[in-house]
C-alpha cells in the first residue's frame, strides 16, 4: 500500500513539474553579434575590397603606404603619421602627373581657428573640425548626386566631422545641414578627393543605404585603372616617435637614467663583511636527532643504539663477561653499578617500548653501566 502511495505521488510530481516547465520556458532562436572574424578582424575594408575587385579595376589592400604607379587609384584611410612633409611632396607630384588620390585629413583640430592642414592637403588648405550638431537633431544620411550616377545617393557620412577650405574652392563638392563632408580638388593633371570620414566603406558599414554604390562611383573616375587601399597609417619606429613628439619627456628619463647609474656606481667606505654563518655544536644536533626519533616513534631505535653502544665497550673492555649468559652478565653489572639485576634485565635485554619515564630511567642506567666498564 505504501509502495502504491509512493508511486503516486511521484507521478503527480512529475505530471505537475512538467506542466510548470511547459508553462514557463519555451524553445526560442536567438541571432548573437560574435563580431568580424579572420582577415576582416585587420583589414577593415574587406568587404569593400571584395566588392570593387574586378578584371578592370584590380584591388589590392595595403597596410602601409607605398609608392603607387601612375595609373592607380589611391585610397588612404590611415593617418599617416610617417608619411612626413618629403614623402607628402613626392604624392603630390605623383598627383600632379596624373594620380587620382582619395584622402581623410590626417589632423583633427578641435576648432576651426587653430587648426593647420597636414603636408598633402597644404596647397588645398583643407582641414577637418567638429561639426556643432543640435540635441535635438535626428540623424539622416546624405543625399549625394553624383554627375556620373543616375541617381541621387544617401551615404551614411559621420555627422561629427566636416571639411573646411579656406580660400581654395573646390570643383565639386558634398554637404548637408551638418557641413561639407567631400571636396573635390584638380591639381595638374590629377585630382584630390578629400572625405570628412571614411566609416561608409568599412565592414559594417558598406551595406548600408547607397554606400556601396558611392564608392564604385568614387573610385571608377576611370575606365580602367588599379585600386590601392591604404588601410592604416604608416606607424614610425618607437624612438622617432618619442624624439618628435616627446622630446622632453625623453630628454628628462636620459637625465634621471644617468643620475641613477652615477648614484648607483658610488660607494661610501668599505664593503661590510657578511657575518660567518653559526655552527651548531653537536650535541645540539644529537638532540635534534633523538627529538625527531622520538616524534615518529622511533624510541625502540634510541634504545638499541644505547645498548650497541654498551656491548661494543663490554667487548673491547671485558670480552669473557660478553659471551657470559644474561644471569651471569647481570649479576657481575649489579656488582659493578650497585643497580638491581631485574631492573639491568630491563635495560640491557628485555624487547619493550618503553614509556617516557621508563625510556629515560633505561638510558641513564645503560650510560652509567658503559661508563663503568
């Protein structure tokens, strides 16, 4: 009966935690962002790359700015932090031959008064600053009209960042409420396209609005010609960087190096001498010895020692009373040591584990009887 009950409770739990469980959870699809993965974790115009990529206009992605040929579109994203006033002089030749370049400014002042454009864009007077943006004001993208396109493109350019030209104008140009985010400068026989952000052609931008479409625009200002994506800045070795833009900060840890290593070589009288290591005396380390024996229960072997210690004398000293029997042994030691022969039997041959007190009373009787000898 009880076996029954047992049973049926059981079941009306599990009929009542199932019914709970198919009230409350529910089997869902979930879509998790993990990020970008292998070559498009580096490469932020991957996707870009891949999508311009074709038997007339070649695309290949650098990470560092080399020296393009005549007929190559140029697109540098990187802040050219090494690229320096020579070599920005050599891309403006190459420009000025017949190179086609786009560009972001490399300085980002934060304000229009103060800001001066880097080395490549000085002939254009072109610099980047912060655009004001009202609290109130909801994002849209620009509607761009290209001359080439059929249709007016909205391109998604970060409304933070706008261009300013002071005195050159440009021969085209993009701009919205927020400012102008694209001018476009001929110089020789090439052209200069300055954007106030490249965030539209990256990965997880590309795909959005007409960006995709601006950019094939953007970069096919010609029939057929290769593209270069600069995708990063062409970083100086680490002590250039710190002699340009800390120099006295370098100059200050120079300084306190060598006060350090002048103050580290002088020496204030003679060396101390170390002190000569303690020696124990040995009597300390036979009591150390016979304390760990005695921790670990080795007493019987202290015992033993004792009394190898007491026949190696007896045989040196009187070798007829070793080969006596136990009795005869005893009776001639109580002579000797005026000690009872039960309580020698004790010491010198009974096998025991003696007590604290019996152990020391054993120890002391077989060290008076070797010293008796």
């Amino acid at each position: 009966m009880r076996t029954w009950l047992l049973g049926g409770l059981l079941t009306v739990l599990m009929g009542w935690g199932g019914y709970w469980f198919y009230q409350n959870f529910s089997l869902v699809d979930q879509t998790v962002r993990i990020g970008f993965q292998g070559e498009a974790l580096t490469n932020p115009l991957l996707a870009a790359e891949r999508f311009l990529n074709s038997p007339s206009h070649p695309v290949k992605s650098l990470s560092r700015f080399v020296e393009p040929p005549s007929n190559v579109m140029l697109v540098m994203t990187g802040s050219r932090i090494e690229l320096g006033a020579h070599r920005s002089a050599a891309l403006l030749a190459w420009v000025h031959a017949g190179g086609q370049l786009i560009v972001v400014p490399g300085n980002v002042p934060d304000d229009a008064a103060g800001a001066e454009p880097d080395a490549l864009l000085q002939p254009f007077s072109v610099v980047r600053v912060p655009a004001t943006l009202n609290p109130k004001w909801v994002y849209l993208p620009t509607d761009v009209v290209w001359p080439a396109a059929p249709d007016f493109m909205q391109v998604s350019f970060a409304p933070g960042w706008k261009l300013l030209a002071r005195g050159v104008k440009p021969a085209f140009s993009v701009m919205d409420e927020t400012g102008t985010h694209l001018m476009r400068f001929k110089y020789g026989s090439g052209a200069v396209t300055v954007l106030s952000d490249a965030g539209f052609m990256q990965n997880d931008a590309i795909g959005r609005y007409d960006n995709a479409a601006f950019l094939w625009f953007l970069t096919h200002t010609r029939p057929a010609a290769p593209i270069w994506l600069v995708t990063a800045g062409d970083m100086p070795p680490l002590w250039k960087w710190l002699g340009t833009q800390a120099p006295l900060a370098l100059l200050s840890a120079s300084v306190l190096l060598v006060a350090w290593l002048w103050a580290r070589s002088r020496r204030f009288g003679p060396l101390r001498a170390e002190a000569p290591l303690a020696r124990r005396r040995l009597l300390e380390h036979i009591d150390a010895s016979g304390r760990f024996l005695w921790r670990h229960g080795q007493r019987a072997s202290l015992l033993n020692a004792a009394r190898s210690a007491v026949w190696r004398v007896l045989e040196a000293r009187h070798p007829a009373w070793a080969r006596l029997p136990q009795v005869a042994l005893t009776a001639h030691l109580a002579g000797l040591t005026q000690a009872p022969p039960a309580v020698l039997q004790l010491a010198l041959f009974d096998p025991y584990a003696p007590n604290e007190y019996q152990f020391t009373e054993a120890i002391s009787l077989l060290e008076t009887i070797r010293k008796s000898l």
